[in-house]
C-alpha cells in the first residue's frame, strides 16, 4: 500500500508540476480588463495557444465603467493594495504566477512585484511600461478627450500638490527632469517605488526574486515621453531633449532597486517592438512574448 502511495502521490505532483503557470494581466489608462479589442482579446489569445492556463485580467472596481474610470482617478498605491489583496485570496495563484502590465499596467505591476511577494510573481512582463515615468501627455484614448485635455493642463500646472496627487493617476508617475527635488518629495507613488528618497531593502530583494524582468518598447511610440522610460531609460536631469539608458543613470550606478545585478545575472530582458504604442501583431506577441509565459 505504501508503494502504491507513493506512486500516486507522484502522478498527482506531475499533474500539479505540469500546469501552466497562471497569467496576470493588468491593463493600461482609459482601457478595462475585458475590452474584447484589447485584454479581452490578449486573454483569449493566450489561452488558445497554452492549454489549460489560468488568465486573471485584473478589473479595479465593480463594472467595467469604474475600472476604466479607476485607470485615471483612483490613487495608485490604493490600487495596488486591492490587488495584492485579491491576488493573495485567489486560490489559482498561490504557487505563483506571471504578471504582465500594458503601458501604464507595466509599472503598476511591478509595484505588486516589489510591495507583496505573497503570492510570488515569477516574471514581470512590461509592454509599453514607463518605470521612469513620463513628461509629456500627448496622446489619449478617443472617447475620454475631454478628460485628456483636463489632465494635460493639471499635469502642467500643479502635479505634485497633494490633492492632485491623491486623485490623479498620470500625476503619480509625472516625472519633471527639470525640477527633481520637487518630484522626489511630491510623487506619492514612482519616487517611492524607485526609491528616489530612501532604500527601503525589502523592495530591491523582492523585485530580484524575479526569475526575469521583461520590458518592451515600442520604436516608433508617439505616447509616452520619453520613450526610454519603458526600457527604464529617462531624461538626463536639468533638460528634456537627451535621455540617458538605464546603464547611465543613478538608480543603475547606484543598484538603489538591484537592477544592475540583474542585469548581470541576465534577469533584465529588453525587447523592441517596431510600432506605435501597444501596436504588435499577434505573431509578434507569440513569438517574443508567449516563451515567458510557460
């Protein structure tokens, strides 16, 4: 009887062993987790081609209208705290899972990555995120113009007073290189996340729990400014015409989050997709995103 457990318990840990591993998707500003154009669609594809996988596509709210509402003027460290939450009491999840952010969504997840390691996330892959944030709003989706032209004035005037701070969205991960002491001590949620101020070491040992660190940018990306910031590159202080790469800067030189010893440890993986903002053919996606789903 023994042996014919262990026989069992073999099969049964195979079985578990060979699922896939489940995905977590969270979408970018003005969209929702369910859009069958866009994470609607991703969610599907990804369950055609891998069998039997788990795909959450985070909803920040209760309808479908809040979370795209919640995607410009809910306080993003909120926003964290209620994944993190639904994501420890999600059963599918607690042998880990990967996560993957479109634009915004990129650097949003990874705050999940660097703030709650329980469940732990396996590989954060960033589309279109900006980990160094963005200057400039120069585009947005159709249908929240109004909104668009409203943030774009806001964002130039008064980002990092605290009201604006508290309830909008882009204001988080505004990043003015022309005045950074004044985005150090008023960012509520980037400077802390890249520990602009204070090193806080649990941030920096849960992100290099990471197996890999995926970041995507588009090579012809007419939204986010400056482009750089999805592979983690930014203005170089005092301007905005030069960007430095992630090598150059002082998160890297200084390892403030560890990225330099990932990179080393061949964590760090830069791709490029030769488009617009999230524009990728499905092929692209099978072929240079889909192997780091398995």
């Amino acid at each position: 009887m023994k042996g014919i457990s262990l026989v069992v318990s073999a099969v049964l840990l195979l079985g578990v062993c060979g699922d896939p591993l489940p995905l977590v998707i969270w979408h970018g500003m003005g969209d929702s987790c369910c859009n069958p154009l866009s994470m609607g669609g991703i969610k599907k594809m990804v369950e055609q081609q891998i069998p039997g996988i788990y795909v959450l596509s985070l909803k920040i709210g209760k309808t479908v209208i809040e979370d795209m509402e919640n995607s410009f003027f809910l306080n993003v460290n909120k926003q964290v705290d209620l994944v993190c939450e639904q994501l420890a009491k999600d059963p599918n999840l607690q042998q880990g899972y990967n996560g993957m952010g479109f634009s915004q969504g990129g650097q949003f997840l990874r705050a999940v990555a660097q703030k709650c390691p329980s469940p732990p996330m396996k590989n954060l892959i960033s589309i279109g995120g900006q980990h160094q944030g963005v200057y400039g709003f120069p585009r947005c989706p159709g249908e929240s113009l109004m909104i668009c032209d409203w943030i774009r004035k806001t964002l130039n005037a008064e980002a990092y007073t605290k009201a604006v701070q508290e309830r909008l969205v882009q204001a988080e991960y505004w990043h003015d290189p022309l005045n950074e002491e004044q985005y150090r001590n008023g960012s509520i949620f980037l400077a802390d996340l890249n520990q602009e101020l204070d090193v806080n070491e649990t941030y920096k040992r849960n992100l290099q729990a990471l197996d890999k660190f995926v970041m995507v940018k588009f090579l012809k990306d007419s939204m986010v400014d400056p482009a750089e910031s999805e592979w983690f590159g930014f203005y170089q202080t005092g301007q905005s015409k030069e960007t430095i790469p992630l090598q150059e800067s002082s998160l890297y030189i200084e390892d403030r989050l560890g990225l330099k010893e990932m990179d080393k440890s061949g964590k760090l993986v830069f791709l490029a997709a030769d488009g617009d903002h999230l524009q990728f053919s499905e092929q692209w996606f099978i072929e240079h995103i889909l192997p780091f789903l398995h």
